[in-house]
C-alpha cells in the first residue's frame, strides 16, 4: 500500500484526464450468453463477457426449481400433498354440492378403507 495517493489514469491529447475501465459482462443463463458476447464485441480491449456453458437454471437449487416447474403437479415425480388435493377437490366441487356436502364427502373419501356400504357415499354427492 502507498503512503500518498496516486492517480493511476492517463493524460488525453486534449489535456482532460481519464482512467482505463474494465467491464466483466456476467451471463447468468446460457441464452444471455450470446447477448453479453455482442456487448463485449463492441468494445473488445475494455469488455470482456464470461462463456456460460452450463444451461438455463441446470445446476443445484436451480435444477430443482427448474424440474419442479417443469414437471407437471400431481404426477407420480410432483404430487399433490394431501393439502392441495383437498383444495383442488373443493374448488371443483363446492359450486356443485356446497362447502357443507363437499367437506363431507371429502372426510368419506379419506376414510374409504372404513365405509362399510359404499352405496352410503350416494347420499353425500347426489341430489
């Protein structure tokens, strides 16, 4: 480290003063990558852009977000946790049978390995 201060640019042919700036361009994703490589094209002795190999969101946490947007909720790989059905189930039927008929339908069908007489069941969804 200095003592005193030192101006580290350079002297213009006009008498102004300036510094050498460096820029890194950083893709984050492989589709910006082409973009960065243009910004670093337009001034190649002061922009350099960073190659990006890996992919769109394809490593760690992102690989799981990713597969978890991707892959459809409530297949076998992304099911619905028993929350989400009871919510998806009452959504579709509580504009037909009622919040009332539908939570009791629902608590049946939760409990089905107990239900002696399915036909028991009818009088929860018909009318």
């Amino acid at each position: 480290m200095r003592d005193t201060p030192q101006f580290l640019g350079y002297v213009r042919s006009d008498g102004r003063v300036g510094v050498r700036n460096y820029v890194l361009v950083v893709p984050t994703v492989i589709c910006s990558a082409v973009v960065c490589e243009r910004i670093a094209a337009t001034h190649p002795s002061a922009i350099v852009a960073l190659p990006h190999l890996a992919g769109c969101g394809q490593l760690g946490p992102d690989m799981l977000v990713t597969h978890q947007t991707l892959a459809a909720k409530g297949s076998f790989e992304n099911p619905l946790t028993r929350a989400e059905e009871e919510e998806k189930a009452r959504d579709l039927l509580a504009p037909v049978l009622g919040r009332k008929r539908s939570d009791a339908l629902l608590a049946a069908l939760w409990d089905f390995e107990n239900i002696k007489d399915v036909r028991a069941l009818r009088t929860l969804y018909a009318n």
